[in-house]
C-alpha cells in the first residue's frame, strides 16, 4: 500500500512539474540567430541570469564606407559610447518571458542606425519568425518589424 501512495505521489508532483518545464521550453524557443527584416544583420539572441539579450554577429556592411574601418555606434546620443563597434554590440536587453502571453517582454531594442532605445516584446508569428515591437511609452504607439531565424 505504501508503494502505491509513493507512485501516485510522484505522479501527482510530475503533473504539477509539467506546465513550468513547458513554460521553460517556451522560453527558450527565442534561442539562435535571426536575420533582421532589412536583411543587413543576423542577431543571436541568447539568455543570462534569467533573461534574454540579443547581440549583432554579422553585419552584411560592417566596413564604414567614410573610414574605411569598421562601423561605430556614430548616432549614439552618449558620447562614450560613439565609439563602439556594431558589430557585437547588444541591441536586445533585459527580456523575460510571459507564459501567460506568450511573448518576452520588459525589454528594450536599440537601434544602431538611429541611436534610439525603445521599449519592445518580441512573440513568435510562426516557428521561425519572430515579431519584434518597439515602442515609446504604449506599444500601440510603434514599430512592428520581422526577423527570420537563420538556420
């Protein structure tokens, strides 16, 4: 008898468990690399500490035409930050999965080629296109683009 108790015990805990291993299998879904909707950048997206980040790894232009070098941060509104190579440079930050909306959101995009940060959330459109939303106080107010997962 006290078997049968154990077993329906861990079956019971087992079920439980599985909702949050799916919640965490959905996170990671974000995962890899994709190329931005103009097609110029791949970025990896990746997670630290609990949270997903994403960072430029290919740039189809990364030499600056005027130096002959590679490019810089030049519209960043930071000095210090001017520069700074692209290519590597974190543009996806602090991003936590919703299970509940099935998105990641609390994050911010920057983007390189105006020097803007935006708040943002990224959800999936299909398996391997990824909506990104940046926004300047409510998301209604913003800019919706698509990135393709590079296989």
């Amino acid at each position: 008898m006290k078997m049968k108790n154990a077993v329906l015990w861990i079956a019971a805990m087992m079920l439980f468990a599985l909702p949050q291993l799916h919640a965490q299998n959905k996170a990671e879904d974000v995962l890899g690399t994709f190329l931005n909707e103009d097609k110029d950048a791949h970025v990896e997206i990746y997670q630290e500490n609990g949270k997903f980040y994403g960072k430029l790894v290919w740039l189809k232009f990364p030499i600056d035409d005027e130096t002959n070098k590679p490019k810089l941060d030049k519209k960043n509104p930071d000095e210090a930050l001017k520069s700074r190579p692209v290519w590597g440079l974190v543009i996806l930050k602090d991003f936590v999965f919703d299970a509940d909306d099935n998105e990641w959101n609390e994050g911010e995009i920057y983007d390189p080629k105006s020097g803007k940060t935006y708040s943002c959330y990224m959800e999936f459109e299909n398996a391997d296109t990824l909506k990104i939303r940046g926004y300047i106080g409510f998301s209604f107010i913003g800019r919706t683009t698509l990135w393709t997962r590079v296989k």
